[in-house]
C-alpha cells in the first residue's frame, strides 16, 4: 500500500516534469534535452538558500524562480536560432544544441556544488491516515503538486495568454493569423515549464533529497513518459505520468532499479514502434 | 585518369603516413602513446558516426553502446567460452554490425525520422548501460572486468596498440574513399539531400541506409573490442553516453561533417582540448557541453571545410577538385539534408 501511495506521488512529481517538456514541444517543436538540468537549478538554488539559514518556503519559492529564470533565459538565447528554422531542421538543431546545454549543465553542478543537496524535513515525518502510516512528506509534496496543475488549468483556461497559448498549440500559423504573439506564447511556456520543472525539484527535495548528479534522470524520465503519454493532450500525459510512477516504485521494490530502468525504457521504444505516429507529433 | 586517381588516393595516403609517424614524434612515453591511441579510437568512431549521421541521416546516440556490445561480447567469449582472442574479436564485430543493422533497419520501416532515430537510440544506449550495470555475475557491475589476457595483447604493448588502431582507421578512411569514389558515393550524396527524391529515381534508400548503419556499426564494435583490450580495464562508464558519443558528436563537428578527413582532424583537436581541461576534472563535461552549442551555432562547417575553402581561394577556382567528398549543395552542414 505504501509503495502505491509513493508511486502515485512520484507520479504527480512526473508530470510536473513532463508537462513542461510536452509543452514545449508541442508548442515550440522543440524537445528540451537539458529539462531535468532545469530543474536541478531550482533545487540548487534552494539548497544555496537553505544552506544560508533562509526559511524553507522563501528558499523553495526563489528555487522554483530560479528554473524559470533560467529556462527563460535559454528560450531567449539558446533556442533563438532553431525558432527560426521549420519543421525537423528545427528538432534537430534544438536537439543538439539542448542536448550541449544539458551537459554543460552538467558539468557546472557536480564540478561547483558536487556535495550540495536539497533535503528538506517536515516536523513530523509521518500520519495516520485511515489507519494506514503515511509520511507527511509524500501529502505534502501530492498536495503541492495537484495545486500546482489547479493553478496551471487555471492560466490555461482563464487567462487571455492561456488560451492564446493553447491557440499556438494547435495550430500555429492559424494563431498566428489571428493576432496571437507566437514569439511570446512560446517564451511564456518555457518559462512556464522551467517554474513546473523547479516545483518538481523542490517537491524531491521534501520526498528524499535532490543532488547536482539528477538531471539526466529527470530528463529521461520525463522523456519516456511524454513518449508513452503522447502530447495529444494534458491528461495524456498526466495519465501516463501515475501510471508510470506506480510501475516505477513497484518495479523498483520488487526487483531492483537497473531492471526497472530497462522497463521503463523499453516500454518507451515499443510505444515509439507500435504507435509512432500519434506519440510526440504535433497536437492537433 | 590516373591523376584522378592520385588525387583521391592522396589525401587517404598523407593521413596514413602523418598518423604513421606520430608515435616517432612523441617518443616512447607510455601516457603519450595512450593519448595518440585513444585519439585513433576517438577517430574511428567519428568515421563511422560520419556515415551514420553526416551521410545517412541517422542520429545513432547508441556508439558507446554498440561498442560496449564490442567490448563486453569479445572479453566474455575469450574468459567464460574460451574462444580464441582473435575470433572473440570477430564475433563482436559481427554481433554490433548485426545490432546496428536492426536498429537502422527498424527505424527505416517504420519512417522514423531523425528525432525519432535520436530517442530510440538513446534509450538503447541506457538500456544498456543499465543492463551491464545490472548483470552483475556476468559484467562485475561498476566495478567492470580487467581485460588483461581476454584480448590479442594490445594492453601489454603501447606501440603495437597504436599500430593495429592505425591499421584500423587508415582501412576504414579508405574504404569511405572507395565508397564515394564509386557509383554507391552519388547515391548516397543524393539520399542525403532528400530521400523521397532519392528513392523516386530509383535508389534503394532502405537498403543503403541499412547497409551503411551495419557497415558503420560493425566497425563501432571492432573498434569498441580493441579498446577493451588496449584499455586494460572495462566497466559500463568507459562506454557512457558522455564519454563515447558526446566526444564523437564534438569531433565530427569539429572536423567538419561529411568529409573525408574531418573525423581525423576533429579527432586530433577534440583530443587536445580533451587534454588542456584535465586538469579541471568535472569541468571537463561542462566544456564537451559547451563545446557542442558552440560549434553546432556558429562552426557547423568544421576545419577540413574551412582549410579547404581558405586553400580554394589561394588558388583560385583550379582548387574545385580539392574538395574532398562533400557536394557543393551541402555548405548548409548537418541539417542540410535531413531529408522530410
């Protein structure tokens, strides 16, 4: 029971995750191979901050900032080139070049904060709650993350930029036309998903802790779940990410992380072989 | 027609004798003698990456794998089926063709394009990591396997290491000499521009593309089995991501795509910068990261390239023939011909 309950929470913490990277590529047709870096900046930042005697809440609220920041700063600099060109010239220049941005990344943390973590702890480390012990720390981080997805269907079904977001989403050029800024709605989402991806980070850091060494793993996991999902739409994704997070904890429970790994990715490649064609393509 | 002939072969034959004589240059020191080689390694994956990628429009992101298939395939078959070094060595090299092969052969059929072949690689690439790292009666884990007396003895002579890896990238340089100098070299041009009107004027595009995956993957695995044995020492991080295809990923592009001697070239500076930042220790992924952006936004041309323009301009437009394989349509680099 425990390990379903820690599965459902990892889950909620991979969607987080993998709606900004679906996001972005739905909207941007971009795939954001440096995600997961993304959001160990946010829970680096908060670490710093914790480290410098700050509350944990202002530290967590910057932390999210912060993977923001930077993934708006990417959209500016990095990704500016690849917007300007179409179709799979696009993919594959913001593929590479996100791919050098995530090492990069990389290579930054474990060579300056090689021993930094993130590891926050609640007052009381566990709750009854209809007669089962549950650890605090996994309510608290699924609470943070199903407000987190209220406040985003919020943005995206009653706000003006939401739903001009939405628009570009599925059809690009017909927004376009009809007066929608594509260049801003596509800033606007990655730095939307760099606040997502920081939410996540700081969510791990309550769970168990976050190291500077975790971005490829974020980012392969949010991969293999927008891959599964498909970016058809939201619940797609969501739905893939509690499902993938049952099996994740389950798996790695009863017969040991490599194995799960090796699951997980295989179930990746044969949703890519079986299903191709409605998997990572454009939204309709 | 023979001056044709000198002219294609030359460029092949001053490789060979400059990469002879490197062992002479840097004397007997043992460190130095493990750079040059590891910098023939470097190169004979970024050939066969050239292929792949720079020729065929594959993003293989599985050369660490498929050469820790090599790697891992000979050692096993020489230490646990006490087969001998040499045909160890061959299984390998058929085994990785074979797993290079089907990949390409499955993305191919099922239209893939090149995201596609990027991800499903990638995860191939950590499913085997994973899976050396999991079967750990066989593999040892992270801890890896010391390969002395599983090999042809590369391990115990640094010079006679240097030489059979020379031997190795000089056959290969030439073989994708013969390749373009022949009728295969126009079809592979025309695939690489576009597919679909490749395959409309008759070129078997699934065969070639198949064909070059396998050829390229098997000399991966050839080359990723001599390594175990010249390295002394396998584990699953030798083989990762960021030590094996980032590195040939850099070189390819630092070199220059789609020529003849950029993956040398490449190879060659990759290998020094690789060296200056050292030193630095974790800094050095920062700056293959770096390094990547860097070149892929403002030098996708690459050195032979340039040097070759630069050289064209000196002599004026007599220097047409000197380029070395690339068609004038493909100035654009990499994503020139990713095809739609």
């Amino acid at each position: 029971m425990g390990v379903i309950l820690d599965g459902l929470v990892l889950g909620l913490q991979l969607a987080l995750l993998s709606v900004g990277i679906v996001f972005v590529y739905g909207l941007g047709g971009v795939l954001n191979l440096a995600h997961g870096q993304v959001a160990v900046a946010g829970g680096l930042v908060a670490a710093l901050l914790v480290q410098a005697r700050q509350h944990p809440a202002v530290a967590g609220l910057v932390g999210v900032l912060a993977a923001g920041l930077l993934a708006l700063g990417m959209d500016r600099t990095l990704l500016q080139p690849a917007y300007r060109r179409r179709g799979e010239e696009r993919l594959l220049l913001a593929l590479i070049l996100t791919l050098g941005a995530s090492f990069a990344l990389d290579g930054f943390y474990t060579f300056r904060y090689p021993n930094l973590a993130l590891s926050l702890r609640l007052a009381k480390p566990s709750v009854e709650v209809l007669g089962i012990t549950v650890r605090t720390a996994s309510l608290a981080v699924g609470a943070l993350s199903l407000a987190t997805f209220g406040l985003l269907l919020a943005f995206l079904k009653g706000t003006r930029l939401g739903k001009a977001i939405r628009c570009v989403i599925q059809n690009e050029a017909g927004a376009w036309l009809c007066g929608v800024d594509v260049d801003r709605a596509r800033t606007v989402t990655l730095f939307l998903s760099g606040l997502l991806a920081g939410v996540a980070a700081v969510g791990q850091g309550f769970f168990s802790f976050l190291g500077p060494d975790m971005g490829p793993e974020f980012t392969i996991l949010s991969l293999i779940v927008a891959v599964v999902g498909g970016v058809r739409s939201l619940t797609g994704t969501f739905l893939a990410s509690l499902l993938l997070g049952v099996v994740n904890a389950a798996l790695s429970y009863w017969v040991g992380t490599y194995l799960t790994w090796i699951a997980l990715l295989a179930v990746a490649v044969a949703t890519l072989l079986v299903r191709p064609e409605g998997l990572l393509a454009y939204w309709p | 027609m023979s001056t044709g002939w000198a002219r294609r072969v030359f460029p092949v034959a001053a490789a060979a004798v400059v990469l002879a004589a490197v062992p002479l240059a840097v004397g007997g020191s043992p460190y130095q003698m493990r750079l040059a080689t590891l910098m023939l390694v470097l190169g004979c994956y970024a050939v066969a990456f050239n292929l792949l990628f720079g020729h065929t429009n594959q993003l293989f992101l599985c050369v660490g794998a498929l050469a820790s298939l090599g790697g891992y395939a000979s050692v096993l078959l020489v230490r646990d089926l006490k087969l001998p070094a040499v045909l160890a060595v061959g299984l390998a090299t058929v085994a990785a063709a074979a797993a290079g092969g089907f990949l390409s052969y499955v993305g191919v059929r099922r239209g893939f394009g090149v995201l596609f072949v990027g991800i499903v690689t990638l995860a191939v690439s950590l499913m085997m990591h994973n899976l050396l790292l999991g079967l750990r009666e066989l593999t040892n884990g992270e801890t890896g396997i010391v390969t002395r007396g599983f090999g042809v003895g590369l391990g115990d002579d640094p010079r006679r290491a240097y030489y059979v890896l020379w031997a190795v990238l000089v056959a290969s340089l030439g073989g994708y000499r013969w390749l373009f100098g022949s009728p295969h070299g126009m079809a592979l041009h025309a695939l690489s521009e576009d597919e679909v009107s490749a395959e409309l004027s008759g070129i078997d595009v699934t065969r070639y593309k198949v064909a070059c995956a396998t050829a390229a993957s098997g000399l991966i695995g050839l080359v990723g089995a001599l390594y175990a044995d010249l390295n002394g020492f396998i584990s699953p991080s030798v083989y990762a991501v960021g030590h094996v295809d980032i590195p040939v990923l850099v070189a390819l592009l630092l070199g220059g795509v789609r020529t003849l001697l950029g993956p040398v070239v490449g190879a060659a500076l990759f290998s020094v910068v690789d060296e200056l930042v050292r030193p630095f220790g974790q800094l050095t992924v920062l700056a293959y990261g770096a390094l990547l952006v860097v070149l892929f936004l403002l030098f996708r041309q690459g050195v032979v390239p340039l040097v070759e323009q630069l050289a064209a301009r000196g002599r004026g437009s007599a220097a047409e023939g000197a380029r070395l394989s690339a068609p004038p349509a493909s100035k654009e680099g990499v994503a020139g011909g990713t095809g739609r």
